[in-house]
C-alpha cells in the first residue's frame, strides 16, 4: 500500500510540474520572446507605477505600496494589518493561522510566505487572485501568481505540514523555483 500511495504522489507531483512548467515557463518556448518582454513590462510595472524602486541593487517598498496595502486591507475590516520593512510586507492577523503571510521583493523575483489557511485556500481554489490582488498591486502579476499558485496546490499541500510554506518566484520568466516549508 505505501509503495502505490508514493507511486500515485509521484505521478500526481510528476503531473503538476509538467503542467506547470508548460504554462508558466516561457524561457523554453520559441516564442520566449514576446511572452518575456510582457514579463518584463509586468514586473517593470511594479516599479513604473511607483510602487517599487531600486537603489544600489536593492528594491524597496515604496509609500505608494503601502498606502495601497492599507486601503485594500482597511477595506476588508477583518482585523487584518501590515508591517513593513524595506522589501517586505508582512500581513498581521488576528485569525489564529500556524505560519505567516508576507511578501518579500528581491531584484530577481520574490518570495511570498503564505500562511497555513492560505495555504488551505490555495487548495480549496478560493479567492486566491483576490487574495493576492491585496499584496501585488499589478493586476496581471497577481493573476499569473495565481494561477502558478493553483497550478502548484499538491506542492503546497505536500510542504505544508500545517505550519504554511514559502514560494519562491523568478519575475522573468514567471515561475515557481522552489517551495518549502515554513518550518
């Protein structure tokens, strides 16, 4: 029983980065180009709109970001409330979640820090590009991060072990490079 149970979490592991890796990694396509150069616009955005810059090879979180996290989490009135620190942002909650939930920028991509019922969320399909839309205020960088997210749900079950996981994204091409535990 255990050798078909490790098996099927091969296949289905198996599945999803094949899945993934066909969706979200443009670098291997012949038509990287056109698909890197909006990557590039998208995460170009970020710091165009005003809500990152760079300086002496660092990002960080700009008042603009902040003011658009605090409205956005003003507006849902559950308690919810941020911290900010250079390059991260990290969500304070009054819900009783194992694990935290924070984004951290990096001039290669970011990390995101997703809490255990984030993580659930994630695995239910609920509200994740919502979710999301509260933390990255570039609407189609938070729709992809979705979708990888979704794309991504056994890995973050499997690294879950109820005390939430870590996602590491590259911003061009937009990909997952690696999930871990928060533990």
């Amino acid at each position: 029983m255990k050798k078909m149970f490790k098996k099927f979490i091969s296949i289905v592991l198996s599945s999803v980065m094949f899945f993934q890796s066909g969706v979200f990694s443009f670098a291997g396509e012949n038509k990287s180009i056109k698909n890197c150069d909006l990557q590039n616009e998208i995460s170009n955005k970020m710091i165009s709109e005003g809500y990152l810059e760079i300086k002496d090879g660092k990002v960080f979180i700009t008042e603009k970001y902040k003011s658009f996290i605090e409205k956005k989490l003003a507006k849902k009135g559950n308690g919810t409330y941020a911290v900010f620190e250079d390059d991260t942002i990290i969500i304070k909650s009054n819900k009783n979640a194992m694990g935290e939930t924070k984004i951290q920028w990096t001039t290669w991509g970011f990390e995101i820090w997703i809490d255990e019922n984030f993580c659930n969320d994630i695995l239910a399909g609920t509200a994740i590009a919502e979710k999301l839309a509260t933390y990255i205020p570039e609407v189609a960088l938070a729709e992809a991060v979705a979708w990888a997210l979704i794309g991504a749900a056994t890995l973050i079950t499997v690294n879950n072990h109820g005390k939430g996981v870590i996602v590491m994204f590259n911003l061009v091409p937009l990909c997952i490079r690696w999930i871990s535990s928060q533990e």
